[in-house]
C-alpha cells in the first residue's frame, strides 16, 4: 500500500494520511478522492516532485501540496 499525506486545505477532502492501492496515476487519485486537480500545485513522490501522470507504486510516499496564493 502506498501511503498519501495531504497538506493545508486538501486535508479537507483526503483527511491528513491514508493508504491506497498502487497501480493509479496521481490523477486518477485525486479523481478517486475528489480533489480537483487545480488545488493541488506540487506532488511529491518519495522526496521527488512528480507529474500528476505519474503511476503510483506499492510503497511509495505521496505528499499532495496545495496551490498557495498570496496578496
């Protein structure tokens, strides 16, 4: 199982950490979990910035990093 961490306001629609199913682009995880992929501005992949294309494997760490605005 991989293990996705949610930051900030994204924490709203995924709770802080759970796992998932490897096997599942980023997209279709954020699909699977109802967070529109705009909110979502950097995913990292065990320490690494991904694309949201990326496949998720079996034990990898997923932090989803929400777009952060500013004024």
């Amino acid at each position: 199982m991989a293990k996705v961490k949610a930051v900030g306001i994204l924490s709203r629609y995924a709770g802080d950490e759970m796992e998932v199913e490897g096997g599942k682009s980023v997209e279709e995880l954020l699909a699977s979990l109802g967070i529109p992929s705009p909110l979502v501005g950097i995913v990292l992949v065990n320490g690494r910035q991904v694309e949201k294309s990326y496949v998720i494997g079996e034990k990898d760490e997923v932090k989803l990093i929400p777009l952060l605005g500013g004024g």
